[in-house]
C-alpha cells in the first residue's frame, strides 16, 4: 500500500524558507534548540512571530511557552513566564516582569 502524501501547509512553507535564510551556523543552533523543544513538548504548536519560532500549547490559546530566537552571532531561547522557573545556577537573563532567556 502506497503511503498517503502529507499536505505541506503555508505555515510549514514559511518556517522552511525562514530556516533557509539564516546563516549555517546559527541555523545549526536553531535545528538543535528546536529538536529539544518539540521532545519537551510534543504536542507544541509551532509558529513564526517578529523573526523568532514561537510555542505554544494547543489547550491553552492564550499562553504562549517559550521562543527560539536567532540573533546576529548568537541564538536565544526565551521562557514567556521565566520567571516563575527555578533558576538555582542563576542561568536564565532578564528584569522584566515574566520574560527570561539564555
């Protein structure tokens, strides 16, 4: 039995020529942070936002998690509710009121 061709939907598109874009080494660092998050979150909603992959939970539509975002020389993963995370190695970044990331 033949397998049946997964339709590639326009979001799809888009993260693919966005991940095209980006220069080998921090495209390198944003496939591997994005490998880790989709482990961590399988059932993750993944989606482009002001340059960054965004993740959200589809059972909560309002609360987005945590953010890959390709920097010049350098790749950030942020936490949209950092700062309610345990931090015991003072690792995560950030003064805001919610947003960390490293």
């Amino acid at each position: 039995m033949d397998a049946v061709p997964v339709p590639v939907t326009e979001e799809a598109r888009n993260m693919e020529k966005y991940m095209e874009s980006l220069p080998t080494q921090i495209r390198e660092m944003v496939e591997k942070l994005r490998s880790v998050t989709k482990a961590c979150m399988p059932g993750a909603y993944e989606f482009l936002y002001h340059d960054a992959i965004n993740y959200k939970l589809p059972e909560s539509p309002g609360t987005w998690i945590c953010y890959v975002s390709p920097q010049r020389n350098y790749v950030r993963l942020g936490f949209y509710f950092g700062n309610h995370l345990d931090d015991p190695m003072n690792l995560l970044e950030g003064t805001g009121k919610r947003m960390r990331h490293v």
